[in-house]
C-alpha cells in the first residue's frame, strides 16, 4: 500500500526529486536491530524539476528522503 509523501523530496542519484508516495516491497524480510521490518525495494513516485511524474523503483538504500520546511 502506497505510503503519502507529500511535502518531501527525495534524492536519486544525486538528484532531487518532489516525492508523492512510496510504495514499499519486500523481496527478503529484513529485521533490523530495533525488530523493525524493513523493505528492501521502494517504488517511488515523483515530480521531477520539468514537473513531469515518473516512478522509480531501486534498493531502498538508493534513496534519501528530506522534509520540506515550512515558510510559516
């Protein structure tokens, strides 16, 4: 299920990207340290600087994401 990620943007290969969701998949179950289930592929879909959508799909440590700051 596609997790929202409005409001952040994420780094791909040295590129930024707006983010709109995050689909997370699982090939092999990994349990970190903490018991957390992390995924192994994200599927990622985004707005690039030409403003047109594309979905990126890559080992989930192919990707860095960062919250946009509010102008409040």
């Amino acid at each position: 299920m596609p997790v929202n990620m409005k409001g952040w943007k994420v780094v791909y290969k040295d590129q930024v990207f707006t983010c709109l969701s995050v689909d997370p998949m699982w090939d092999h179950a990994q349990i970190d340290e903490d018991g957390v289930i992390r995924p192994d592929i994200l599927r990622v879909s985004v707005i690039d600087h030409y403003a047109r959508f594309m979905i990126i799909e890559a080992r989930a440590d192919r990707f860095k994401f960062l919250k946009e700051s509010s102008d409040e």
